[in-house]
C-alpha cells in the first residue's frame, strides 16, 4: 500500500506525537531493522520491555490515524 504526500504526512505527524521511548524503539526495529532483541541490547532494557513499549507505539499511532480517519 503506497501512501500519498498527505497520508505521509499525517504517519510522520502521528510518529512525532509519540513518547520518545516509543519513538526510538519504533525507530530501531521498523526504522533501521534491528531485531527486537538487538534493539533491548542497543537500548540496554529488558526485552519485555522493548515489547511493551513497541507495543504501546503502534497502539497509539493507530489510535492517532484512526482520529485522523488515515486507515491502517
């Protein structure tokens, strides 16, 4: 699914709006393509930890999107 300038904007908009932590964990698995365990060694936090705040990360920017009526 290619996204338009607009909707792109709007997922940039959406990923800046998140809490640092789940900014940099979204950041080093989807961004750079760690994998979740590289990403709890790099961030140096348990990987339950790395879970739970990416977790929190996508619930949000979904949440975000869905207000903006920006589909999934």
């Amino acid at each position: 699914m290619a996204l338009d300038r607009a909707e792109l904007a709007e997922v940039r908009e959406a990923i800046r709006g998140l809490a640092p932590t789940h900014r940099e964990v979204l950041g080093l698995a989807l961004g750079v393509g760690l994998s979740l365990p590289e990403v709890a060694h790099v961030l140096e936090v348990p990987l339950g930890t790395v879970k739970s705040r990416l977790s929190a990360a996508r619930t949000a920017l979904n949440r975000t999107l869905d207000e903006k009526g920006q589909s999934r």
